[in-house]
C-alpha cells in the first residue's frame, strides 16, 4: 500500500535538513504560493523572486515552526511577509495619504458576469499601495493595526488605502475598463 505525503508530514523531513522533502514541498505548493506572491507583485518576475525568497526563508527558519496551526498556513505566512517585505524595499518615496475619517461604504456590485480568475487580475492592475493593503486586509485577513505595522503607516493610510482601492476596483468593474489576459 503507498502512502499519502500530505504536506504536514514533510515538515520532519525539512527539519532534518533533506534535499527530497524540501524538493517535495516545493513542488506541492509552489504554484499555490506564487500565487499568493502574484497578488501582491508587479510582474511574474517580481512574484518568483518572493516565492524564491520566501522558501530560502522557510527552509532556514523551519526550527521556528511551532505546530501551532496547519504547516501550510505558516508557509503562506511566510510568503506573506516576504512578499510585504519586497514592497516596502521598492517603494520609491511614495506615501499613503492620511485623512481623518475613511467611509468604507461597503457597496455591493454586480459580479456575476466575473469569474474569480477576472477578479484577481483587475486586483493586480490596482496601484501598488492599493493592492497591498487590499490583499492584506481583504484576502489575508489582516486588521488594520497589523498592515499599519507592517508597511510603517499609520492606521489612518491604511483605511485610506483600502477605500480608495474598492473605489478603483468598483469603477474598474462596472465600467468594464479591465483587460482580460
């Protein structure tokens, strides 16, 4: 009978340091991993270079890995910060700018004509600091005290962030000003 490799079960195998599970992890969630790393690059290039960075980082911090939560959640962590680190290093002096009240008017929209691919590619033409604090807070489930933290901004820009990205991405879909790849 063969046995099933889930990812959990790799863990050991990178801890102790072998060239085969590491190659086996990287191979079960490379493609997953860049794509969280796409979401939040410029280009395919930039989101390989995460995705390469962020498994050196996984690979040689794996003795931080306490088992609290899946294996898989703390590799998508990883990737996370990693892919947060990169944009704070090519930040060309742009600043978020703070307003003192951010109305996040929650509207709904009609989405039903998008697919979920059509979605995260009108999310990777947002301008760079859009994107960001949407995919923190939206998709990863940061609050805004972490992506403050994270991007060294105060709350405030971060809100601002986040309300002028559904603003673009709102006029971006009910005026079908989207290209589909």
């Amino acid at each position: 009978m063969e046995q099933t490799i889930t990812i959990d079960s790799l863990y050991e195998g990178c801890k102790e340091g072998s060239r085969q599970a590491q190659e086996k992890l990287y191979r079960a969630l490379a493609s997953k991993m860049l794509g969280v790393c796409m979401r939040y690059a410029n280009n395919t290039f930039e989101a390989e270079d995460m995705l390469q960075m962020g498994f050196m980082k996984v690979f040689g911090n794996i003795e931080s890995y306490r088992g609290e939560g899946s294996f898989e959640g703390w590799i998508r962590r990883i990737m996370v910060n990693t892919a947060i680190a990169a944009y704070r290093k090519n930040m060309r002096g742009g600043h978020a700018v703070e307003i003192d009240e951010t109305h996040d008017g929650m509207q709904t929209f009609a989405m039903d004509a998008l697919e979920c691919e059509d979605l995260l590619q009108i999310i990777q033409t947002l301008p760079a600091g859009y994107r960001i604090v949407f995919n923190m807070y939206a998709l990863e489930g940061y609050s805004h005290k972490e992506i403050a933290e994270a991007l060294h901004i105060s709350e405030g820009a971060s809100k601002s962030q986040l309300s002028r990205a559904r603003a673009w991405l709102k006029e971006k879909i009910k005026g079908g000003t989207y290209e589909s790849k």
